[in-house]
C-alpha cells in the first residue's frame, strides 16, 4: 500500500465515514446474536454528531479513509466507557484495534483525567474478548441480556501497564 495508518480525533466531517464503517463492521456482531436490530446498526447520523461533540472519538485513516473508529467518555468517578471500537474488516487482525484502545486510554487519562476503563462486548465475541484480555483488561462482570446475549464487562486501571497488540 505505501501508506501508513494514522491515528487522530474525528472530526464532524468523519461522521458519515464513521457510521458507514460501524454498520459494515456490526453486521457480524448482529449475524452472531441474531439481532440486527442492535444500537450499532440502527444508530442515525444525527445520533453520532452528537456524539462527535461530547465525548472522545478517534478515527484510523489510511490515506482519506476512515478504517477504524473508538469512542469513550469520562463519568466524574473518574471511570472511562470505552465503546464501539471498529477495524475495516480487511484491516483486521494488524494491531489496529490494539492501537485504537492504546489511544483512547492514553487521549482519556492526559485530557479528561481517567482512572479506570470500562468496556463490554458479547459473550460469544471471541476476537473482541481476546483483544481486550491481551491488552490487560480482566472480566468484572456479566448481565444476560436475552435468551442469546450475555454481555461481559472488563475494566483495567488507568495505572496498569501498556500492553503491547500483536500484529
């Protein structure tokens, strides 16, 4: 390719980009669970904006192409909801989701005084559960959401070392 994979805040003009990349990479998610009716898909453009304007989001680019997104906030406990981490399909499985976390942790510990993350994904969510335990995050809990869906939270402390993403 030549280039290389940038990482930077998203900008209101990386809306569009963003959620034609969220509902391309949630359709695996909704195929795994049986329901293509999950936020991720059903989420308006308008919705993200705001988004773009109150929390922290991130964008990968190669080039002018947005291939990965991540988004977090900061409660005033000091605990940071990391959410929707997205990798391109044919950028997965290159450390780029592992960059995208490292990134978001570090823009929410330096800007917004994060002392814990929080995140969650499925329980049958393989790849996402091995991507967050590699990078240090531990299973707190589990809440079943539905016959199909149990969702699992991890969280790291904010202090606990980097981890390295494999490529």
């Amino acid at each position: 390719m030549g280039m290389s994979v940038t990482i930077s805040a998203a900008t209101a003009d990386d809306a569009e980009q963003i959620l034609k990349l969220q509902y391309l990479c949630y359709q695996g998610e909704a195929e795994l669970y049986g329901d293509y009716s999950i936020e991720p898909l059903t989420q308006t453009l308008d919705d993200l904006r705001a988004e773009l304007g109150e929390g922290c989001v991130l964008v990968a680019r190669l080039g002018a192409e947005v291939v990965g997104s991540v988004r977090g906030a900061v409660d005033d406990k000091g605990t940071a909801a990391i959410g929707k981490l997205i990798v391109h399909p044919r950028m997965q499985r290159h450390g780029l989701g592992g960059r995208l976390l490292a990134a978001i942790e570090g823009r929410l510990a330096e800007e917004r005084a994060a002392k814990r993350y929080r995140l969650f994904t499925g329980h049958r969510s393989d790849g996402n559960l091995r991507l967050y335990r590699r990078n240090g995050y531990a299973q707190v809990g589990t809440e079943e959401v539905s016959r199909r869906l149990s969702v699992v939270t991890l969280e790291k402390d904010a202090s606990a070392p980097a981890f390295a993403a494999s490529a």
